[in-house]
C-alpha cells in the first residue's frame, strides 16, 4: 500500500472510529442529549458499531488498523516496521479531527452540561479540596478514559491485559490476504471483540485499548475552548498509551510462539 493510501485511510477511519466512539460517549453524558444515562451497554455497543463502520470505509485504502496497538501487533507479527510511523501520524491525526467533530456535533449540549452549577464545582476542584486525586474535568470522560480506582499497576495492567486479548484475536482471524489489516469478515468480528471487551474487562478503566483514541481527544479537550471543562488529567494519560502498546506486542509475540 502506498504510503498515501496509508496516511488517508488511517486518517479518515480513526477520525470516525472517535467521532462515533466519542459521539455515543457525549450522548450518555452530556445535559440536554436525548440519549442522556443510557448507561454502559449504549457505550459499549456505541464503540463497537464505530469499529465497524470506521473500519469499512478505511479497509481498502489502508487495511483499517485505525489503532497504534494493532499497528505494533501486526508488525511483530510480520517484522515489518517501516510503515509504523505513517500509521502513527494518520491515526493521531484522525483521532484529533473526529474529537473536533464530536464537539461541534454537541456544542450546545457542551455548553449547558458545563454551565450546571455542580458541574462548575467539580471543575473547580484542586490539591486542598476533599478530592485531590480527581484531576479530571467534568467532561473530559467523553473525550479519554479514566479510572475508577487509581493504582497504577491496577490500571496499566488491565489495559495491557484488554489490548492483549483485541490484538490476538485480530491476529488470528479475518487478515487481508496479505497479512497487513482487516479483511471483510475480520472488520465484522473485531467489532463484536472490542464490544466483548468493553462488556467484560471495561469497568476499571473504560478500556482505551488504543492509544490515539485516548491521547489525540485528551488534547482537542486540552486545546478547545470549553469554559469550566477542568484538567485533562495528564498524570493518567500515560497509562491509556503505554498499556495497549505492551499489550499488543505481548500478543505479537504470543502469535509467533503459539500460532505462526
């Protein structure tokens, strides 16, 4: 695939994986959104749909990894890196454009959500108040994930642990012919792992399972102008992007071992 190929498809399918994956995030949370506490079965199955409709579209320009884990997992898996930073780029990119698009899409519902007065005072929140460990803004939930109890080895562990089981189970079923992204029926049944995922092993930390779905929103959230949004809680971010990178490679090599 020419690298062109490569940074458009990852580019326009992340972009949609995070629209639709922050859109459905946004519905459940915001004040004023028709979808309001829908709960975690609309938000896992929200995600899981985005997975299926991003990837479709991305398939034929760049195999739809639309995930720097998968990226990794499939290059341990095939040794072939020299494509790694043209996907890294195009994913970053598009996760960043789909976060800006999931906040036009709800403006308005940003705007009233932010200006409910408890809302404000979560915000507010700083080292001397009875909650110094939330650093987080009121809603940066719809745009990365959280813990909902802070340990790190707890929480870096259970993302390694979630990405392990996405990557492996792409690795093991539905590649092109060519070994390098999804095929027809594996966009079809990855949907339904990370759906599986988020029912089973997403309640400690919202399963990121990939590190441009978690970063590139944390930073449209950071750089938007959202009054009273609050920290993006960058103290945390570093787990969502180290623990699906080892866990991918962990599943990259498990492949070579167990199945190559």
């Amino acid at each position: 695939m020419p690298s062109s190929d490569i940074f458009l498809g990852e580019t326009i399918g992340t972009a949609l994986l995070t629209l639709l994956g922050g859109g459905v995030c946004a519905a459940v949370t915001l004040k004023s959104s028709k979808a309001r506490n829908a709960g975690w079965l609309s938000i896992t199955f929200g995600w899981g749909f985005a997975v299926l409709i991003a990837a479709y579209v991305s398939a034929p320009l760049s195999g739809a990894h639309l995930n720097p884990a998968v990226t990794v997992g499939l290059a341990v898996k095939n040794g072939e890196w020299g494509d790694v930073p043209v996907y890294f780029a195009g994913q970053l990119l598009g996760a960043m454009l789909g976060a800006v698009l999931m906040w036009i899409t709800y403006y308005g519902q940003f705007r009233a959500h932010l200006a409910d007065p408890e809302n404000i005072r979560d915000a507010k929140l700083g080292p001397e108040d009875p909650h110094p460990h939330d650093q987080a803004g009121p809603v940066l939930g719809v745009f990365s994930t959280g813990p909902e109890i802070r340990n790190v080895v707890q929480n870096l562990t259970t993302e390694i642990i979630g990405t392990a089981v996405l990557v492996l189970a792409i690795l093991t079923q539905g590649l092109q012919d060519d070994g390098k992204g999804l095929g027809v029926i594996g966009v079809l049944i990855t949907s339904f792992v990370v759906v599986g995922i988020g029912l089973s092993l997403g309640g400690p930390t919202g399963y990121a399972i990939n590190p441009v779905r978690d970063l590139g929103p944390r930073i449209v959230h950071a750089l938007l102008p959202l009054p009273n949004k609050g920290g993006s809680d960058w103290g945390y971010s570093w787990i969502p992007v180290v623990g699906p990178l080892v866990g991918a490679a962990l599943a990259g090599g498990l492949y070579n071992i167990a199945f190559a």
